[in-house]
C-alpha cells in the first residue's frame, strides 16, 4: 500500500523522464528525473527507506515495484539503442537497467537528500557516469 501510495499521491513518483534519442543524454534525463523526484519527496523517502531497513515485507515490495515497473520500463527504453547499434549486442540490458537505477538511488537519496551534496557537483556526476556508462557498452568499432 505504501508503494502504491508514493505511485499514487507523490508528486511525480513513478513515472519516468520523457524518452532521449541519444544514449548519453538518455542516461544523464534518466538520472536528473530521478534526482527530481527524489528531492520533491525526500521526507517521505527518509521514513520510507528507514522503515524498509527494518521491514523486510516492505523492503520486498519495492523490490518487486523496482524489479516488476522500474526495471521493465527502463530496459524497454534502452533497446532502442540496442536496436539502433549504439548498445553492444553483447550489453544484458537488465544488468545495464540496474547499474542506472543504482547510481539514481545514490546520487538521488544517498547524496542529495542524506548528505545535502550541492546540485553543481550532482551534475558534473551524472555526466560523468552517463559518458562513462556510454563508453563501456558502446558496439565496438562505433563512436562514442
């Protein structure tokens, strides 16, 4: 129920960043979103994640919110770019969804809404990460 309430109520829980037609500004739009709204919910977010470390019936269903929406929804956007040639074939995009929705749940909750890290620096992270992320699964022989 909390879940489906933060979906719910929160002011943009749960629906993604408009779609990018390029990798590295996907990843970066992906990011930022994520940042957004976990600033625009942060006090929710700070009792949600605290209650969810000593709810293990909690913890598990936004493991399978992640898992079962966030994750689908994210590997459905990037095989676009698998389809397109900028994603190596070889890239499991499940692993490649989780590595991204890793780094928004770190730099959305654990740096910006726990540590109060200044948005400048957030931002020279996310293009860092997104050109980073962009390099390492590039099909061989393409430019990055």
């Amino acid at each position: 129920a909390i879940v489906g309430n933060m979906c719910g109520e929160r002011l943009t829980a749960c629906r993604m960043a408009p779609p990018s037609h390029n990798l590295k500004t996907e990843i970066a739009t992906v990011l930022r979103h994520e940042i957004m709204q976990a600033n625009a919910n942060r006090d929710f977010l700070r009792v949600f994640i605290a209650r969810a470390l000593v709810d293990p019936d909690l913890a598990a269903t936004l493991k399978a919110h992640y898992k079962d929406n966030r994750m689908p929804q994210l590997v459905k956007r990037l095989k676009h770019f698998q389809a397109d040639g900028t994603l190596d074939p070889a890239v499991d995009l499940e692993t490649l969804a989780a590595t991204i929705t890793t780094f928004a749940f770190g730099l959305g909750f654990m740096q910006q809404v726990v540590l109060s890290e200044d948005p400048i620096y957030l931002e020279g992270i996310i293009d860092s990460i997104a050109e980073t992320v962009v390099k390492g699964t590039a099909t061989p022989g393409t430019s990055t």
